[in-house]
C-alpha cells in the first residue's frame, strides 16, 4: 500500500533494527574485542546464515528441517577442497608417493585426483558449487519429499537420517573427504594467506556483508507475496492448494535458499576456521542450528543473527570454565525456550521491549506491530502430525 | 446433448476406501449458470463428491469433465486454475493474515514462485479486493487478522476468497452451517448475487435454504443418487422420504 | 561381491548373519514399539527414547553387578530381574517427563521432538557424570552363553535367541493390551477423538502419561536387550533414534505387524551387509535405502489407506 522507493523501509523502525545490527556488527564488535575474539565472533556469524535459512523456512513455512549441517558442510567441503588443491601443489607435496593430491589422499594410498576434486581447482566453479551443491541436494530431498506431502515430523526425521548418512560416509571415504579430520591445513586462498590476524579481520568484514546481503534476500521474499503464502500454508495448507498454488514448489524454493544460505555459511566457516570435517555436519550439530533459531525467534531474521552469536558465545564461554555443565546448558536451553517462550528472544523483545520503546521515543504504537504471534499455529492440526496423504 | 456442452459432467464417479465405497457409480450433470443443490443423510458421500472434483481425493474410477477438460487426471491446483473453486465446511482462512491479504493471496495472479515474488500490489489488485470485500460484507475489516473475524465473517471470508479467483464453478460444502439467524439472512442475500453470474454446487441441510436458492437438488444415498429434481419433485418422491425419516 | 565365495558358503554366511542379527532385531522391536505406541498413538516424537533405553542397560548393569557381588548363587536369574527393573524405572522417568514437559505441549510435535532432544542431551551427560564416560558391559550368566550348532558353518547364539523371544513376547503383550483389553480400547478411542473420548468419562490425560510411560518403559526392556550387543556409553542411545524412527515410519507407523516387518527387514540388511562391506557402509546402504523407499512410498509399508 505504502512504497515510495525500494529502501524506503530503511527509515522505519524496523530500519533502525537492521541499523543497530550493523553498528554492533562494524563498529562495536572490532572496536572491543581483539582480533582473536573478533574471529571467534566471525564464526558465530557463519552459523547466522543456517538460522536466516532455518526462519524463512521452519518461522514462516513450518517446515522443521534438522539436516540444515548438510548444508552447511556440503558448502564448508566445497570451499575446503579448493583451498586444499591449492594448497596440495606438486612442489609442496614433493615428499608423497603422489605428488600433487592432498597429503589425506596420499595417506590413504588414493593415487589419483579423483573426478571430482578436479573441478574445485577453479575459484569461480567453487563459489557456484557453495551454492549449487546444498542447493541442488535440497532440491532433490524437496521434490521427493515436499512432492508426495511429507512433512512435519516425518520431514524433519527424514533430514536427520539424511545428516546421519552424510556423516558416515565422510567419515567411512577417508580417502576422499579426509574421513574424521577432516580436511584441515588450509593455509592459502589465491594466494593470500588466511591465517594472519588481518586476514582474519578482512574475512569477518567479508562476512558481515554477505550476512546483510543474505539478511535482505529473505527480507525481500519475506515480504513479497511469496512470504505472505509460506505463513498461508504455514495456516492451512489446503486452503492455499485450493486457491491455485502448487504448494510443493513453494516449499521446494523455501528450503532451497535455506541450504544456500547455510551453504554460504559454511563456506565461510571454512576461511574463517581454516578446516572442515564431519564434525559440522552430523545430526547433533544440525540440530543444535534449530536451537540458534529457537532461541532467536523462529519468526523474526535479525532474532535468528542474535540467537547465533549468544548461543555460540555462552557455548563458548561454558567450555572454557565447565566443560561438564555445558550439556545440561544447551538441554535446558532447548527444554526452556520450546516452553516458556516458543517465539524466543524476537517474542519477547516484541512483547516487553517495544512498548517501552513506545513510551520513551511518545511514539504511537507502531503501524501494525501487534499482529498477535501465530503461538503454536504450525502444528494446529494434529491428525498432521501423520501427514503423510496419499499422493 | 453431447457431455461436453455441459459445465461439468459427472460419469460413473467412484471411490472406495479399503473397499469402502463412499461414491459408488455417481453420475450428475451441471449446465452453466445452474444452481445445483446436493442433499443426504450424513455419510452419504456429499462432501467427498466435491472432494474428488476439486483434486482432494482420487477417484477409483470414472470421468468428470469440466469445460471439455478431464478433471481427474489433474492435480488440485490445476483444477483451480481451469475455473473450479472450493468452500470448505470448516471455514478454512488465513488467520495469521489480514482480511486484505487474504484476499490478495486469492487474487488470480502470481501463482508460481516467481510470480509471488515478482508480484505487486497494484491498483487493479486493491480495486478488485476492495470489490469483493464490499460483496462479503468486511469492507471495513480489510487491516484485521482474519483470526480475529466471528465464524460468520470467516465463511464469508472464504466465499470472498473463491470469488476473486472468477471461478467458472463454486462449490460450496455447508455455507450457513453454525452461523446465527442474522448471518444466515446476509448469506441467503450474498448467494443470491452470486449465483447470478455464476455456476453454483451446494451442499446443505437447511430444506428452506435450499428452497430458497436451487434450481435443481440432487439427493445422494450410501455413495447414489436417490433422486433428482426439482425441490418439490425430490420432497415428494417417496425413496427420499423414505431416507429420511426411516423406516 | 559374492564372487569369491561358492553357493553353500554363501548360505552359511547369510543365515549366520541373520542370526548374528538377532540380537539388534530384538533390540530394533522393542525399542521401534515404544516409539510407535509414543508417536502412533500420540502424535508426539520422543527423542530422548534411545536415552530412555540406555536407562535400562545401565540398569541391567547395576543389577548384573549386585548380583555378582551379593547373591553370586542366584546369578544365572539377574536378568530377568534386570528386565524388570529396566521397564519400572525408565516407565516411571517415562510418566514424569510426561507430566512435567511433554502434556505441555501436544498438538506441538515439532516442538516437542526440540524439548525431548534437549531432554535427551541432559540425561546423556548426566550418565557421563554418573557412569562416567568408560562404556560398561555386562557378564552373561553360563546359561546364555554359547551356540546351538546348526551345522558345521552355522551357530545359533543362545542370548540372540532367548532375547528374540523376550521381544516377541512383548510384542505379543503390546498387542493383547492395546487391542485385547479395557485400557487399550481407552486408548484407541483417545486417539481417534480426544474430546469425545473425554465427553465419555475416559480421563484423557491419565491415558496419556500411561501411555507414554509403557513406550519408555519398553524402552528399558530394548536397553536389557541392547547389553547383549555391545557395550553400554552415555551417548550409546542417540545412534538408535534415527535407525528406530526409520523402522516405525518404514513399517507403517500404526502396524504392530508392519514394525517387526520392518525391523526384521532392516537390522537383517544391515548385518548381512556387514559382512560383505565395511559396517559403516553396510548403515549407509541401509539407511539410504530405506529413505528412498520411504520417499517413494510415505504412508509406509503396511498402511491402510484411509479416508482423510
């Protein structure tokens, strides 16, 4: 109704919101903390874009997907194996019985580049792959899936095994991902060294800004019509079917910009922490990504940045001073939030913060900002949680 | 009159669920711009006779055809798209959205992901929008979450969402059930501006209902129909009365 | 990959690893019924239940160790003791979790899969911090050691056999309480119409937490069967609850028949395939393979087809 210039809502209060992030993330946070810390902030930030990826998709469209590490690792490997090639040259692996592969495949008696690896010699083919891989992976778990009516519990198990498998067999063809390590001692990217201190500073900027590029993508879907669809099934998926959509492509297009987003991450994961293994990618991580978004607000983006960096942080935080409590932490944390307050940090900013903010700037109470929180919408219709309907 | 120069030609229809046959060899014809009106007993298979046109259940066996296109080979949002909309029993809206959304979610345009993305919120839209929500009686509830409407609003609501899309057939399943006497007057009224452009299925148990608005009235039996006819005709056949009031 | 092997061998190995995958059939029955009378019956996911079960093996430990300590004479009969105990306490940690958590959130399945995984992550490391972390195992009483020989090739392991039977019998008594008794009519008339059921005087929520009780229990009785084929850690439990919830949806999540099809499909795969490929492998091919066929056939192997 109201839309004078694309960026006109820059002005509003949610405006502001987005302002605030910006100021703490490139201002604030490099001024106070040292480049060690600033690193460890910038790999929190990586996790930002699986809870982007984990709102649009589990807030606004309902769909639970505790597979999103696949994701995240598959675009954390891509950049990984390029970094690895160009850092596995013939005159530094001089001493192996190959020269010229990764030491990892050298030690697994793996005696040629295998097909695959042979494409992530090329930089630019490796920033399609971060996006294309998790994307394309998505794709195919959507169509099966989203096609035949599968969702809900169902969905969200189904990308567990799914996490579950991936892992294994990273971890089973050691020869060819680096098995449990991992595939670590990444030095190089065209040449610039990614380890330095300034390097690392350039790489926390570098994530900043795709995470705000990321954060204005799914602000733009979220507010197109396509958004306003994703809550309609979210509501009542038939209703939606039957006023004309095909309601497994929308799902399909949902959770595959929520794999490239965490694609995304991971790749940057990898510059950041100069290694990448199955660690990342099994089902307790996966699912400790919902917690992030949980924690955040599962409806709100700029709640899902805020849930990434305070759950890292005390999970952080924790392991350096007890190790031993962290667990029941992180149990708790899931228990809690899932109870006593399901739409997180964002729900209660919303509902104790803003009318604060009312009062002290006399505003009017926002536009539209008490649009109650659909609480418990997502599973209102509990013969779903079968919903598995013939095809 | 060959089967295609009607609107919708129902042949043979049947479904059985683990041999259960809820529609059993049903056949019905609709010309345009009839009001048709099914009634039955409950259990009869009314709801799922609109089931099975509107792509919800598969049907075992038979044809139906819909403006010369066969109905049962396409998938529900297809079905939408040749001109065929559909009323729930329960009022099904979008409660977390505002009643202009819920219309504009309606609106025949934007239907693949691209387009809902691409899609703007033009004059045409909000004239069309606007339009409708003065036929249903929310004109100015257009800004409130459509949680927040009384079961009446909410049936309307969903009607105003079918006649956005320009259906070439609605089909209503219970359109006054649980509303008050008052609603079910301005219901009445809002079917009658309907159904001037427009070819209508109903089903409903309200006998003065039905005698108010149908050209035609289908009973349906046990999966058949009983009889067809005129509202007078069906009244007085004796199998209908028999089902009825028993035996 | 059976090339190097001739047809009688071939025979042997397979009907050896079948029976070698007894013991996991077993443990895949007991532990996929208590998810399915969970999550069947209540819509609810409980992903603390591989927890549930690894409550029971360590309970199976303790009374192994009691028993060796104190009562050595009575020794050959801790087991049937440890089973019991096994169902009383993990059904009992069962009916409080139902009251202090999960009633709170029905008709919020996702959201409870979230808190039991939450659940799940705090009874790991409270056994961490109890048990440490060493992974325990348990000695066999005479009884249940050794082999029936079938044949030169082939052994049939007395513990494998006897917790089959153990499993099928409770399969047997799951399915005379749920559908032979009183109670799981109850329970059957929850499921099909929560308020109606409540308009009829069945108290809804007591059905409930029994029920989930009996699922957690079961669980316990899969823990005593689970310390015959390996040894018991904190985190042993969370490997099951993918591989579970897999057999109850591949089975057709309301079949009693469809689950112990579909458990005795899978662990079969997986330990046949054991022998021919590497076992992480073999979990691979088998999981993928089940998440295809569930991908081309949701509803599961036994579904009915019902009127939605």
């Amino acid at each position: 109704m109201k839309s004078s210039s694309p960026l006109s809502w820059l002005k509003s209060r949610e405006g502001l919101y987005y302002l605030a992030l910006a100021l703490l993330l490139v201002v604030i946070l490099p001024l106070a903390l040292d480049p060690f810390r600033l690193n460890m902030v910038g790999k929190y930030l990586t996790y930002a874009f699986v809870a982007i990826g984990l709102v649009m998709c589990w807030g606004k469209a309902g769909i639970l997907s505790l597979g999103q590490g696949v994701f995240f690792g598959l675009g954390g490997y891509c950049m990984a194996m390029f970094l690895k090639l160009e850092a596995s040259t013939p005159e530094a692996t001089a001493h192996q019985s190959t020269p010229g592969i990764p030491d990892f495949m050298d030690w697994n008696q793996v005696t040629a580049l295998p097909w695959f690896w042979e494409p992530f010699h090329s930089f630019s083919f490796t920033l399609i792959a971060v996006l294309l891989v998790p994307g394309l992976l998505a794709f195919i778990i959507g169509v099966a899936m989203f096609k035949r009516r599968v969702s809900g519990v169902y969905f969200a198990i189904i990308t567990q095994a799914i996490a579950s498998i991936l892992t294994i067999l990273i971890i089973g063809q050691q020869g060819y991902t680096g098995g449990v390590n991992g595939i670590t001692d990444l030095q190089t990217l065209m040449g610039w060294s990614i380890r330095t201190d300034a390097a690392k500073t350039t790489l926390y900027f570098v994530g900043v800004g795709t995470l705000f590029v990321c954060l204005f993508v799914a602000r733009w879907v979220q507010n197109s019509k396509f958004g306003r669809i994703l809550v309609a099934m979210r509501d009542q998926e038939n209703r939606v079917r039957f006023s004309g959509y095909d309601v497994a492509a929308f799902k399909i297009f949902i959770f595959c910009l929520a794999a490239m987003f965490a694609g995304v991450g991971g790749a940057l994961f990898t510059l950041q922490v100069g290694f990448m293994s199955p660690s990342f990618v099994g089902i307790v991580p996966s699912i400790e990504m919902v917690v992030f978004c949980a924690l955040g607000g599962r409806y709100s983006l700029l709640g899902g940045v805020y849930g990434a960096l305070l759950v890292n942080a005390a999970k952080s935080g924790f392991s350096e001073s007890f190790p031993e409590l962290w667990p029941y932490a992180m149990g708790a944390l899931f228990i809690g939030v899932v109870l006593a307050f399901p739409n997180g940090l964002a729900g209660l900013y919303r509902r104790y913060v803003m009318p604060l903010e009312d009062r002290l700037f006399s505003r009017k109470p926002a536009a539209r900002p008490a649009r109650p929180e659909p609480a418990r919408r997502e599973d209102k219709t509990l013969p779903d949680h079968l919903s598995v309907e013939k095809p | 009159m060959n089967k295609d120069d009607f609107l919708l030609a129902v042949e043979g229809l049947t479904v059985s669920f683990d041999g259960f046959k809820a529609v059993d060899d049903l056949s019905f014809y609709l010309e345009p711009q009839e009001i048709r009106v099914i009634i039955g007993p409950n259990g009869a298979g009314k709801t799922t006779v609109l089931d099975l046109i509107c792509g919800k259940t598969r049907a075992t066996a038979g044809s139906i055809r819909f403006r010369g296109k066969e109905l049962t080979k396409m998938k529900e949002h297809q079905i939408v798209h040749a001109g065929v909309g559909r009323k729930f029993q329960n009022p099904s809206v979008f409660e977390d959205l505002t009643v202009f959304e819920n219309l504009e979610v309606s609106y025949p345009m934007g239907h693949t992901v691209m387009g809902s993305l691409a899609f703007k919120r033009d004059a045409a839209v909000i004239e069309a929008v606007e339009s409708v929500a003065r036929t249903i009686f929310l004109h100015d509830l257009l800004a409130e979450p459509a949680g927040l409407l009384s079961h009446g609003q909410k049936q309307w609501l969903e009607i105003g969402m079918l006649l956005i899309q320009k259906p070439a057939l609605l089909m209503l399943d219970e359109p006054v059930a649980g509303m008050s006497v008052a609603e079910r007057k301005k219901t009445a009224e809002l079917l009658r501006v309907i159904t001037r452009d427009h070819t209508v299925l109903v089903i409903e148990h309200d006998m003065q209902f039905v005698g108010d608005i149908a050209d035609r009235v289908t009973v349906m039996h046990q999966g058949k129909v009983l009889s067809e006819g005129s509202i007078d005709h069906v009244k007085n056949d004796p199998r209908v009365i028999e089902v009825y009031l028993g035996h | 990959m059976f090339a190097d092997y001739s047809s009688t061998e071939l025979l042997s190995i397979f009907a050896m690893q079948g029976f070698a995958g007894l013991s996991l059939f077993s443990v895949f029955v007991l532990m996929a019924m208590g998810l399915a009378i969970i999550f069947g019956q209540m819509g609810v996911i409980n992903m603390a239940h591989g927890e549930f079960m690894i409550l029971g093996a360590y309970t199976t430990y303790l009374t192994s160790q009691f028993f060796q300590t104190y009562m050595p004479g009575f020794f050959a009969g801790y087991f049937f003791v440890a089973m019991v105990l096994a169902f009383l306490i993990s059904g009992a940690l069962g009916a409080f979790v139902e009251w202090a958590m999960v009633r709170h959130l029905y008709r919020r399945p996702l959201d409870t899969l979230l808190a039991t995984w939450g659940l799940s992550l705090i009874m790991q490391q409270a056994y961490r911090s109890i048990f440490g972390a060493r992974e325990v195992g348990v000695n066999l009483p005479d009884w249940m050691m050794g082999a029936f020989q079938v044949t030169d090739l082939v052994e049939l392991p007395v513990n494998g056999l006897f917790v089959m039977i153990i499993a099928l019998s409770i399969a047997l008594a799951v399915y005379l309480l749920m559908f032979r008794s009183g109670w799981g009519r109850k329970v059957r008339a929850v499921v099909q119409n929560r308020p109606m059921a409540e308009a009829v005087g069945i108290n809804t929520a007591g059905v409930d937490r029994a029920t989930f009780a009996l699922g957690c229990g079961i669980a316990g009785v899969a823990g005593s069967a689970f310390t015959m084929i390996g040894s018991t850690g904190p985190s042993s439990g969370q490997a099951y609850i993918v591989d579970t919830f897999l057999v109850v949806v591949f089975g057709g999540a309301q079949s009693l028949i469809g689950t112990i099809v579909s458990a005795f499909s899978i662990s079969q795969a997986q330990s046949t395939m054991e022998f021919f490929l590497s076992g992480s492998m073999a979990k691979v091919l088998t999981l993928l393979t089940v998440v295809i066929i569930l991908m081309l056939r949701p509803e599961g192997l036994m579904a009915l087809k019902i009127r939605r």
